[in-house]
C-alpha cells in the first residue's frame, strides 16, 4: 500500500498519466506528417490529440490521480504536451503550409510561440468559474479555421497578431468540459463541431454547404458564449 491506495488505484492513476502523455506521440505524428506535406493527416492527429486533451482531466479527477501520485504533477504534464500540440506544431503548420506572408513566416511563427509561453505561465490562466481568462494557445484551433478557410495570408497574419494580444486581455473563453454552466449543450456543440471539422478536413477543398453550415453554427456557438461572459465581466465559482 501507498498512502492508503492499492495497487489497482494507483495503476490506474498511472494509466491515466500514460494517456495523456500520448499526446506526444500524436503531436510527433502530427510533426512527421507537416514535414512530409501531408496537412490533413497532420490535422488529423492534431485533432485526435485535442480529444485527449479533452478528457484526461475527467479521467484524472475520476481516479483521485493527485491523491493517489502526489509525487507526480499530471498538471505540470499536460502543459508540456499542450505546448506541443497546441503551439508548436500549429506553428510549424501555419509555416510549412504557406498561410502566412511571404518573408513573414518567421516573425509570426515567433509570435505565436513568445506569446503562448505567457498563457502556459499564468496562474490566473482559469477564472473562478473555469473559463479561460485571455486566449489560451489554442492554436490548433486556429491553424484549421485558416486552413479551411484559405484566407488572403495578411488577413491570417492579422488574425494571428489580434489573438496573441488577446492572451494579454481578460476576454474570456469557454471550456467545454469544465464550466458547469450549460455543460451537457457545450459538449454536445463541441462533439457537431469536431465531427463536422473532421468532414470539412478529410473533404478538403470540396465544403458541402450543410456541413460547411453547421461548422459555422458550431463556431457562432462558441463566439457567442465567450463575449457573453466576457461581457458579465467577473464572476466567482
């Protein structure tokens, strides 16, 4: 015994570190796959290292893995995999793909890397009600919108900027699996919204206007719920 768990306790705390420590290897597929040329299977293991990311946390509090393995911070090793995953590879994407100006590539890549560092480093990253307070690096997100979307690059490069300077604000953004408000209509906007960005993605360039349309619902879902607490300014848990 450790601490008063058993064996099955704590190999399943362990299970749970493992899982989300996969997101390295899918961020590494994801890597491969951006270097090789082939963006929608880089976008493909982007997404299925988001589901991960997703529902780790509930698996976590689900099997006690703080008080069960105190000695290891799964906290400390979400970030490292998120930096991954979120950040760098979504830069690298941004980059390989040409999304960004001619000559700029660089400087905006940079960008998105210097100003994720201070979302991962914030300790008011949460506000007291689980919304991420400022952009939280999901650029992930952000590098399949400009992908689908195959804007003009200086309005990508314009998107870029605005974003990173909104990790510096207190603009609030929803997250899914742990604001309690409208949890259950949030993850199932969540859930239309990924199947309907993995159509669009396997389907690329054809966007079928119902599944194009649902897409854009999905999305004015998310917008709208983050300027409407943002809006209601502070609130607690």
């Amino acid at each position: 015994m450790n601490g008063g768990y058993g064996i099955a306790q704590r190999l399943s705390a362990w299970a749970v570190h493992v899982f989300t420590g996969s997101g390295v290897v899918l961020g590494l597929l994801a890597l491969l796959s951006a270097s090789s040329g082939d963006a929608e299977a880089c976008l493909g293991w982007l997404g299925l290292a988001l589901v991960v990311d997703g529902v780790d946390g509930t698996l976590a509090r689900r099997a006690s893995v703080r008080d069960v393995l105190p000695g290891f911070d799964g906290s400390a090793l979400d970030l490292v995999v998120d930096y991954l995953t979120y950040v760098v590879v979504p830069a690298l994407f941004m980059y390989v793909f040409n999304l960004l100006p001619n000559g700029f590539g660089i400087p905006l890549t940079a960008w998105v890397l210097m100003t994720s560092l201070y979302c991962f480093c914030n300790v008011n990253m949460k506000s007291g009600d689980n919304y991420f307070v400022g952009f939280p690096a999901i650029w992930n997100v952000v590098a399949l919108y400009l992908w689908i979307l195959e804007l003009n690059p200086w309005i990508n490069a314009a998107i870029l900027i605005a974003f990173g300077l909104m990790t510096f604000t207190t603009v609030k953004f929803l997250h899914p699996f742990r604001v309690r408000k409208l949890m259950r209509v949030n993850i199932a906007v969540s859930a239309v919204w990924l199947i309907s960005s993995a159509a669009l993605v396997i389907l690329q360039p054809e966007r079928p206007p119902v599944i194009f349309a649902v897409w854009l619902l999905a999305s004015g879902y998310y917008v709208a719920v983050c300027a409407w607490r943002t809006l209601r300014g502070p609130e607690a848990a």
